[in-house]
C-alpha cells in the first residue's frame, strides 16, 4: 500500500539526530519515501553498534571470571 506524501509526513516527520554509532546529525526526510530512522543514520551503523555493545559485555564477562 503506498501512502500519499502527506500520511509519510504526519506520520514519519522530519527529525533531527545523532547516529549513535557515527556520531553524524542526519536529518530525517519522509517528502520521498518513509524515512523511519530515529538513532542511527544506516542499517550498517546499526549493525556495527550492537557488534561492539556485544564485544564489551563479553570482554567485562571474562573479566570478571579470570
Ligand atoms: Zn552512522
């Protein structure tokens, strides 16, 4: 189902933001297609975040076990 570009923007309104994995301010544009980030600027930012949250808590786990 396509929506017009008035329900993408009532819907997905522009915002302003911080990738938190990059650290880039992206700012949000649904005018085209539905712009639904809201905390990283990519999937790949996504990704490479829970990557290194994963590596800490496991390195903190050995740690704590040695
Ligand atoms: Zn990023």
């Amino acid at each position: 189902m396509r929506m017009s570009e008035q329900e993408r923007l009532r819907k997905y309104p522009s915002i302003r933001f911080e990738c938190r994995n990059c650290g880039i301010t992206v700012v949000t544009d649904s005018t085209r297609r539905a712009d639904k980030r809201t905390t990283y600027c990519c999937a790949s930012c996504e990704r490479e975040y829970w990557r290194k949250v994963t590596r800490h808590a496991n390195k903190r786990k050995q740690q704590e076990e040695a």
